[in-house]
C-alpha cells in the first residue's frame, strides 16, 4: 500500500494502526477528526495471536493531530 497518495496538489498519508486501544482510536478518528477508517484482520507473526490492524487516510496537516 502507498504511504503517499497525491490527490492534485493536496498530499495525503495512510496509516496502518497496531494498538490494544482500537476502540479509543476509532472513536478520536471518526468523531473527532471526522475521518472514516477500516478495520483490517491479522496475525501476528512471531505470537501468532490474531489483532484488528485500523487503516486510515488523513491530509497531511492532520498528521500530527492523528499521532
């Protein structure tokens, strides 16, 4: 997946989002930054303990709001 997509002269980021915290950060993506994202299933490869891996898209000013 690009971690750049060039949409005219506006640059924007993707993120791939590993945390114990999913629910929080769902909710600070879609309420707060007004964001939508999508929820990914995996396995880690050395637990092989399954996790929701969250992928998102932001402008790049919202970057550091979203970090």
């Amino acid at each position: 997946m690009p971690d750049l997509i060039l949409d005219g002269i506006d640059y924007a980021r993707s993120f791939y989002i590993v945390s114990e915290k999913q629910d929080d950060i769902i909710e600070a993506i879609t309420d707060d930054m007004g964001r939508e994202c999508t929820e990914i299933s995996g396995k880690g490869f050395y637990t092989r303990k399954e996790r929701n891996i969250l992928y998102t898209v932001v402008a790049r000013k919202e970057v550091a709001i979203l970090r």
